[in-house]
C-alpha cells in the first residue's frame, strides 16, 4: 500500500468551518488519532495528509483542512492553503456543524466545489446529539443528500465510505486490463469458444477489450476457438508469453496447453480490472463451508439473452450442487437490480461485470464486504471448481502477496 504513488491516489478532502468536527471525522475515517482534535476553534492550521485504503477501492489519500472561517492572524494564509487542497482533490466533505447556522458561508463554499466540477458530499457531525431538523434544514438549505455522521459513536461511517466510492471517478485507479503486464511485444492466445451460447456474429465484450488492450500495448494477438487451439500451438515459433480463455473453456485448454504456458481467463482479467482479485479470490474459501439450505446470489450486471446451458442459471448451479453435494437455495439478480438485503446469503457469485463501471462493481463488492457475506466472481469459480486456480493466477501472484 505505501508504495502506491500519492499522485496516484485518491484525493479526499474535508472542508468547513472551524469546529465543524472535521478532525475529529478524519479520525474515524482512518481509525486512529491522527489530526489534533480540540474543543478549541480552529485546532488544525495547515493541511494534514494520511494515506490509507479504502477497501476495495483502494489506495486514497485523506486531508483535514483549517476551518475557511479562520479570523485569527495567520487566517488569510491558512484560508489560502485551504484553497488550494480544493484544486488538488477529487472528492470534497462539506462538513456541517450541527449547533453552527447554515448560511451564505455554506452555499459560497459549495458553488466553489461545483466550479471546480467536484463530487461534494455534504456530511452533519455530531449527528447523534445534533438537534432534531438540523438534517432536513440542510437539505432544505443545500439540497439533499445530506449524510448523518457521528464521529465517536460511528453512526453513518459505513454509508459516508459507500459514497465516497460511488463518487471516485470512473477512471480511478484504472488499470490495463492485461497489456502492461506482459514482456514488451508478447504473443498472446486468446481462446474463444463458438458454442450454442456464443452470440451470432460478433465477440463479446471482454474479447474485445482485451484485443484492443493487446493491441495498445503493442503485443500479437492469435484468437482462435478452443477446438483449434493445437494448430495455433503448433503454428507459433516458440510457446505463446500468455493463453487467455473463456472461463467455461478452461477444462479443455488446461488439458491441452504445456504446463509451463500462462493460462488465465477473461473472467478473471475482469476481476481485477473491474473489481478487487485480491477480495475476490478470498470469497472462494466459502465454496467448500457451504451447507444445506444455504442461500446464494448469482448477480449479473446485465440482462443479456439467455441461451441453452447459459452459465448464471444452469452451469454455475449444476457445478455449485456438485462441488459442494448440499441442497443450496439459489437466487439470481440481474441488470442493475443488486439486493439490499445480502447478509442473507451465505456466498455471491457475480459475472465479470463487463457492463458497468468499475465504480458500480467496487460498489457491489463493498456492499458485499460490509454484510459480512463472500463475494467470487465467474471466472474464479469455475477455475476453483476445476481444480486449477492456482495456475490461472500465476500471472497476477505479484499483486496477490
Ligand atoms: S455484464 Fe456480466 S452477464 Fe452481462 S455480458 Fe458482461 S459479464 Fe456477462
């Protein structure tokens, strides 16, 4: 974690008045004393950074600021600093002062953000004690939504770290989907299956990207089925650098490749460039703990046409009832429907996600995380379910550790 660039963090700053409790909210939110907190008006004069990761986003760096109130001598030079954090953030805490009026100050501040073109989330303190109506005059005031936080207590701490993560950019931390990885000029095999439950005439997306990223990293791309995967074996000079398959092909290519060729999925590529492979990966140590009348969650991302065999509602049960010999109770979401409720289920298993944005699925994972219940997507299942997980992240086991 600390070797992650600050630059290439995400920027959260918290912003206010004097007093407003915004120390005292960078301490929650970090979980340790760190910035000085004081009854006393105007405690913090310069910024304060602290780096920390906010799973599963991921690395993000967290900065107090003095109150833009600040009357005292060094005020005008702290108000300026102050200033400044504004430009260098991607994401703004307005925090409000329960006991302190809302006014011209609040609103001045808040234009301020939006020119800046800055997801703002605005934040009461000290909201178990705060005097009833001050969140609705709030909102009234600066429109909702206006989130009840409670630095001591940890009222709202859970659903301000769900904002802040569906308010980081699309391209956070956006990495390559596999390109920058590979030696310069590698070959790579990409194995795509036509079967009944390919669609008629194109690619799917994950094949597609894929390419596009091979190609932008200026590696050679040989994109075969699966049942033709020996001529493409046969046919190159030396073994291909990686072989990347449709997860539901991984039995037979694991059979027909060379152990010592890199096999990995677009599934599992997706893992990690839409969501979290470390968090993912974890979630398979519940495949084995499931028991009868367990609950589980197949969640698509989208509503695509269903084939015969389609993976989400017949080949993912199938396997799930054979590896794990129990009568399981299985339930599926699709498109943007994800269920509030998830603590209901004992595990979750969702698609790669190619539909949405890597926002959205760090989203769902982190709903997942915070109800306490294992999250695997496709691809790592079926590799678990086909006993060869530890050769498909082979590739990826420096991010692993
Ligand atoms: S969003 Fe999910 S279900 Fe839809 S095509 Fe992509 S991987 Fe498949």
């Amino acid at each position: 974690m600390n070797q992650t660039p600050r630059a290439n963090r995400l920027h959260i700053g918290l912003f206010g008045r004097r007093n407003a409790g915004k120390s005292a909210l960078f301490n929650a939110i970090i979980g340790q004393d760190m910035a000085l907190v004081s009854e006393l008006p105007g405690t913090t004069t310069d910024p304060v950074f602290k780096n920390f990761e906010l799973l599963p986003l991921g690395p993000c760096v967290l900065i107090d600021t003095a109150g833009l109130d600040d009357t005292g001598a060094l005020g005008p030079q702290r108000i300026r600093k102050t200033r400044q954090i504004i430009k260098r953030v991607d994401i703004a805490i307005l925090v409000l002062d329960p006991y302190q009026k809302i006014d011209a100050f609040e609103k001045q501040l808040l234009e301020e953000f939006q020119r800046e073109k800055l997801p703002v989330i605005k934040v009461v303190t000290k909201a178990d004690t705060a005097p009833v109506n001050y969140i609705q005059q709030a909102k009234d005031e600066l429109g909702p939504p206006v989130l009840a936080v409670d630095s001591y207590t940890g009222t709202g701490l859970r659903e301000l770290t769900t904002r802040i993560i569906q308010a980081a950019p699309e391209d956070f931390d956006q990495v390559s989907l596999i390109g920058d990885r590979l030696p310069s000029t590698s070959t790579c095999i990409l194995v795509c299956p036509i079967d009944s439950s390919a669609p008629r005439g194109r690619l799917i997306l994950p094949q597609v990207q894929t390419l596009r990223d091979l190609l932008d990293y200026n590696h050679q791309a040989l994109v075969v089925k699966d049942t033709e995967l020996h001529r493409a074996l046969d046919a190159l000079s030396a073994p291909p650098d990686l072989v990347i398959t449709d997860s539901q092909a991984f039995a037979s290519v694991h059979a027909q490749l060379p152990r010592e060729v890199p096999l990995t999925s677009f599934s599992i590529l997706f893992a990690r460039y839409k969501g979290d492979l470390p968090t993912l990966l974890a979630g398979t140590a519940a495949i084995p703990q499931l028991k009868n009348g367990d609950r589980v969650l197949i969640a698509e991302a989208c509503t695509h046409h269903r084939q015969t065999d389609d993976i989400g509602t017949v080949k993912i049960p199938r396997l799930l009832k054979q590896l794990s010999g129990v009568e399981l109770d299985i339930q599926h979401s699709s498109g943007y429907h994800y269920p509030d409720d998830l603590d209901q289920y004992a595990l979750i298993i969702h698609c790669g996600a190619c539909m949405i944005n890597r926002r959205q699925m760090l989203s769902r994972i982190h709903q997942a995380l915070e109800a306490g219940v294992p999250i695997v997507n496709y691809g790592l299942f079926l590799a678990y379910a086909q006993g060869i997980l530890p050769r498909v992240l082979e590739p990826f086991q420096d991010e692993l550790h």
